[in-house]
C-alpha cells in the first residue's frame, strides 16, 4: 500500500473518532443533569432555523422547567428533535413544540412540510401575477380567475386563504426582499386542486398576498353558487301552491308570482 495512502487512511479515521467524540461531549454537556422532583428537560432553539430546513444538534439545547410550566406538545428529548424538518421558520429562545416541525420523510423537505390530506401544486406566475415577487414561502394568499363572460371579463375568487409552501425552488424564507419568480407551490385539498386546474383552463390566475394576521375566509365563486343553489330549492316551485285561509269560504293560492282568490263551499 501507499504510504501517502495509509496515511490518509489515519488522518480519515482519526478526524471521524475525534468528530464522534466532540459530538458525544456536546449531548453530554447539553444534558439535562440531575433533574430535581417537579421538573422536566424541554428542547430549546439556539440559532435560526430556516422554513424547510433539517434540525441539526447545535440549533438545540436541552433546558429545563418546572413541570407544571410544561408547554402542551414541547418536545423534551434531543434525539427526537434532531433530524425533523421546520415547518415555519425558529427563533432562538423558543421551545421546540411537536407542531412547528415535521417529520423528515422520503424524497424533498418539501414533502414533509405538506399538511395531512393536502397536496402540493405548482403555478406559474410572473412578476404581476406573483404580487411583483413580494410572496415568500410561509405567506397566504387568495386566487382569482379572469375568464371572458357575457360581453367582457369577469373576476372571481376561487381559492382563500391558501398557504404559499414554496416559491420556484425555495421553501424557506431566508430572503425578505422582493424576487421575480417563475413559479409558486401552494397547498390545497383534493377539491381545491380540482377547481384551480379547471380555473386555469378557463382563464388566466391572480395571487392576492393577505396580511397574516388576517383569518377571514372570503367567500368563493362555487360557495357562492351552492349558496345560491340551497335558496331557490328552498323557494317556491312555478307548481308549488301555498294555501292560506283568508276567511271561512275564501282562499288564497299563490303559484309562483300569480296570486287568485278561490271560493269554496262550506261543508259542515
């Protein structure tokens, strides 16, 4: 063999017992020791972590807290907050709780950050379209259609407050300033992405960004025509007769927007 081999062999060996060992001091040292009665370890975030990005052991530390000021969902081991996915961006200080983070599966961060029973769908967007590239991952969003209806354009919404998980190929929000994209991946159910690709074959898309603190839910274009729908089938048919007594002998039945006065006999 080599020597100039061999040695690389060495050097190799010996940088990953030393990385192992470094490792193991810094869980040892991060350890929660000698819990008092009363009181839990909880995992805590030293740095930044990005939207989409993997945990890793030195964004973390293990503090602790009386048990009775134990957040619902916090996390308290490190090996199983190690290695999950940020589903919004962490802030150093902050308790790891079960809901900001998901777990790392098969294939792109992309997929773990995509809520139970909803999909990922991709649009392409320009700078009008893309709100002049102001829409960042993490961000809400309502979507129009303009489709020509009658004698000009009709706009209406279909979608509402639909979250925004990635913009081209980015599902982190490193960057605050505005960014010309050529497409945006938003979440929606089953039904909802339906209704987007029937939008898209009709007419042409428009992303509204909403204020995150904003939760109203506007109305769509199919709610509003199932709403519709439920008041005339709750109306009057043209063959429904709507009987009322106007006096012993007399009665008066409406079909529809006709009104008649019927006299009957009276029979005892």
């Amino acid at each position: 063999m080599n020597k100039n081999v061999a040695v690389f062999i060495l050097l190799s060996i010996g940088f990953g017992l030393g990385a192992v060992y470094l490792a193991k001091n810094w869980i040892n040292k991060n350890e929660a020791k000698n819990l008092q009665e009363g009181q839990v370890q909880v995992i805590s975030v030293v740095a930044p972590i990005l939207t989409g990005s993997v945990i890793e052991t030195k964004h973390l530390k293990v503090s602790t807290l009386p048990e009775s000021m134990l957040p619902k969902g916090a996390i308290t081991s490190l090996e199983d907050a190690t290695g999950m996915i940020a589903k919004q961006k962490l802030y150093p200080g902050e308790i790891l709780h079960k809901e900001r983070v998901a777990v790392k599966g098969e294939g792109s961060s992309l997929a773990s950050l995509i809520g139970k029973n909803m999909r990922a769908v991709s649009i392409r967007v320009n700078d009008v379209v893309g709100v002049a590239g102001f829409i960042l991952p993490g961000n809400r969003v309502d979507v129009l259609t303009t489709f020509n209806k009658g004698s000009g354009p009709y706009t209406e919404v279909i979608l509402s407050n639909i979250k925004i998980l990635a913009v081209d190929q980015r599902a982190s929000n490193d960057e605050n300033k505005p960014q010309i994209v050529r497409a945006v991946t938003i979440e929606v159910s089953l039904e909802q992405a339906e209704t987007l690709m029937s939008a898209k074959r009709k007419g042409s898309l428009q992303l509204a960004l909403r204020n995150p603190n904003d939760k109203t839910m506007v109305a769509t274009a199919q709610e509003e025509a199932i709403e519709e729908q439920k008041k005339v089938e709750e109306q009057p048919t043209l063959a429904a007769v709507n009987i009322k007594q106007r006096n012993r002998n007399k009665i008066e039945i409406i079909r529809g927007t006709k009104q008649e006065t019927v006299q009957v006999s009276n029979k005892n």
